[in-house]
C-alpha cells in the first residue's frame, strides 16, 4: 500500500525546492529513478542538485557522463553559482571507447565490445569511490551503441542488478531521443520522473515536472510547473484545494461599503468564490480591493494577484480612490 515517507533515513532530499514537497519529503534510498525529459528541459541541472544535496548531507556522489564533456558539465555548475569539489565526474564519451585494431575480435559485434568496456568501466568508478549517489547521463548513448531493444533492456537490468544491496540512489538521465516506446525502461525503474519544456505562441517557455510513477509513495499527481533560474530547478507543486481545508469563522464578509452590504444581505459568504464581472473601466478591479482594505482593517490576512497591471499602478489606483 502506498504511504508517505517521513524519516529522514528512507529517503533522500533531492535538494529542489518544491519537488520533495511533490514526492512526499524525497526520493526513497537504494533505488534507481528514471528521468526523462527533451533537450534542455533541465535533466542535467536536475542531476547536479540531487547530488549536490548529497554533498551537504555528508553523502559521496559521481556524476558519470556519456554524451557531454567534463566542461560542458563544469560550465553548467559555474552558471548556477555551484562548486563541484567533493564530486566525482567522470568522463565516459563514445569516442574515448573506440576498438583499436588490436582489439578487435572477430567473434562479437563491436558495438557489444564497447558497450561492455563501457559498463564495466562505470562500474569500476561507482565501486572505487563508493558512491551512495549516482547520476547516469543519459541513457541515449547507452541505448546507441546496443543497437537492439533487447541487448538495451538487458545492460539496464544488469545495472539494476548491480545496484541493489549497494546502497545508491541511482538517477537515470533520459533525453528520449529515440522513436521508439521506452515503457519498458520505466518498468525496470522504481521511479520516473518527466520533464517538460513546450513553447508557447506568446510569452517565455513553460515548463513543467510530472511524477510518472513512484512506487510505495503517494506522490502528489499531475503537472507541476518549474522554472529554471540562477541556483538550479525550482518546481511549483500544483496546488490541491482538499489539502488546504482552513477553519472559516462562519458569516458575510463585508466591504465596507454600507449600500453594497445592505444589497448582498451583509456580504458574500465566507469560504466562497464571487465573480465579479463587468466591461473595462466598471470598476472590477477597485471593487475586488475594496473588499481586500476593508479585510485588512480588521486584522484579516489577504493576498491579492495581479495578472494584468504592475503593482505600482495598482497601489496608485487604491490612492487615487
């Protein structure tokens, strides 16, 4: 049955703010994560925070990748501000794997060749620095050089196999640059994670996470916008109306305005949404901060968004009024 992880042993904080808070307070130990995600949607920045909070927790780390330089990583840290000491990176590129003549063999394919140097040279560096973190990026690279769907499945498994009992919380980086369906992959990974980056006609790119699965955790569904700023990731959990259920002292609640008051028998209902509708220039807008000042003078808390008008000229129009 799936519950929320509380203790701070049975799971690991991915150091995002706001994704703990999806996913229930972080990401269960000792098992392997799935995510997937377009180019530039944010996988890699993703993977050094999660290995960063490792560090702060006194954790050991190793970012292993397969397709981006170690500079290319290190450039993406410095732009965030972030120091990598304490952090294996290690570089692993198709290139560097090349046969030479003398390795060659006649009886394998060489794409099985390499991928098996590969493996096994990642493998050495997780059990050399005894990482209880570990960032793979990405898979594609991986999935290029087994050419076949099941030769694919069979190292991700061997990876998986590899990882348990060892005590590492395994990202898998995904770019999905493949056509082909991956939910097999996800089906091998305890848990996935999904990136998002859409452009829109008008206006910046929106992003957005959304957990896919996550066993044994009740993760909080649906999408959930992100931003990507200076310091990393920073996701906005959807807000669920069930979850936030506050005691309402019954009653109107009034405007101040007497006339407007007699009208509505006192005011509208407290714990209610009104609509207030009405051509440009009606007075929508003064009347909806109306009823906020006359909140506020009696001591009540109240939040007001503006969508359309900076705040300043909405503080200009309550002083005009």
């Amino acid at each position: 049955m799936a519950t929320e992880l509380s203790g701070l042993d049975e799971v690991a904080g991915t150091g995002i703010p706001g994704l703990d808070h999806v996913v229930r307070g972080g990401l269960p130990r000792n098992r392997m994560y799935l995510v997937q995600g377009d180019p530039g949607s944010g996988k890699t920045t993703m993977g050094l925070q999660f290995l960063l909070e490792g560090k702060r927790c006194g954790e050991s780390g190793i970012y292993i990748t397969f397709s981006e330089t170690r500079d290319e990583i290190m450039a993406v840290a410095r732009s965030h501000g972030w120091s990598l000491d304490g952090i294996h990176l290690v570089e692993t590129t198709a290139a560097e794997q090349q046969l030479t003549m003398q390795d060659e063999n006649t009886l394998f394919e060489p794409s099985e060749v390499e991928l098996r140097e590969m493996i096994e040279r990642l493998l050495a560096e997780i059990e050399r620095t005894h990482a209880a973190r570990v960032v793979l990026d990405s898979l594609s690279e991986m999935r290029l050089l087994a050419q076949s769907g099941l030769r694919y499945r069979r190292q991700v498994l061997g990876l998986k196999q590899f990882f348990t009992g060892r005590q590492c919380t395994v990202l898998m980086l995904d770019d999905r640059t493949t056509q082909d369906d991956d939910r097999q992959l996800q089906s091998l990974a305890h848990g996935v994670i999904s990136l998002e980056n859409r452009p829109l006609d008008y206006g910046t790119d929106r992003r957005r996470l959304r957990i896919v699965k996550l066993r044994a955790v009740t993760a909080r569904s649906g999408y959930h916008e992100f931003a990507i700023l200076k310091g990393g990731l920073r996701v906005f959990p959807r807000v669920v109306a069930a979850e936030h259920t506050p005691q309402v002292s019954p009653g109107p609640l009034p405007s101040g305005i007497e006339a407007l008051d007699h009208l509505l028998g006192g005011g509208p209902d407290r714990g209610t949404a009104t609509l207030i509708m009405g051509p440009a220039g009606s007075g929508k807008s003064t009347l909806a901060l109306r009823y906020a000042l006359a909140s506020a003078e009696r001591g009540e808390p109240v939040s007001v968004f503006a969508f359309d008008e900076r705040v300043q000229t909405m503080v200009a129009r309550v002083r005009d009024s």
